[in-house]
C-alpha cells in the first residue's frame, strides 16, 4: 500500500535506482515502509542484478558460510569480509543458499 501510494505521488520513482550507487540506493529503498537494509540489498541482488552487493545481515548466507568453510556461527566478520573480496557475490550466494536447503 506504501509502495503504490509513493509511486502514485511520485515520491518513489524505481527508474531512478538504476543510476544510483549501491549504498544510495539502499538507502533510498530503505525510506519505504517496511522496507530495511537486508530488504533493499535483496531487491538491488535479485531485481537489480547488482552483483556487488554483500549482505552480511543475511542468516542464510551465513549460516551457509558457517557450514561450508567448518567456521563457526557466526563466522568472524573478518573472514566474511576476506569472503567478499575473492567472490562473485551473486554467484555464490545463490550457490549457498541452494546447498542450504540440501
């Protein structure tokens, strides 16, 4: 209902996300009702195909990274952080989440 009330008054223009860095972004999407920091890097990973984004809030990839590098949880920030520099992000969460549920 937010949603479609801001787009309405044109408060909330998508097509502007697009030229957007990814923190400006989310923080753009994070002023929509209901909508946080691990919402908006979901929306800008999936919809967007942002590619970079990290998001380290996220339990599953986590919980992931705790299983499959032996660390436990949660795993040292340092080491998720060494995690995204050496990793297509979009390739492996989507590859953590689908050995999760298996």
């Amino acid at each position: 209902k937010n949603l479609a009330k801001k787009t309405l008054n044109k408060s909330f223009n998508p097509k502007l996300i697009k030229n957007m860095s990814d923190e400006e972004a989310i923080v753009y999407l994070s002023k929509l009702k209901q909508i946080g920091r691990w919402s908006a890097e979901m929306i800008l990973l999936f919809t967007y195909n942002r590619s970079n984004i990290w998001p380290t809030q996220d339990i599953g990839l986590l919980r992931a990274i705790s299983k499959n590098y032996k660390k436990k949880y949660l795993p040292p920030e340092k080491f998720v952080m060494l995690l995204k520099k050496k990793i297509f992000t979009l390739l492996f969460c989507s590859n953590m989440v689908f050995m999760e549920k298996y």
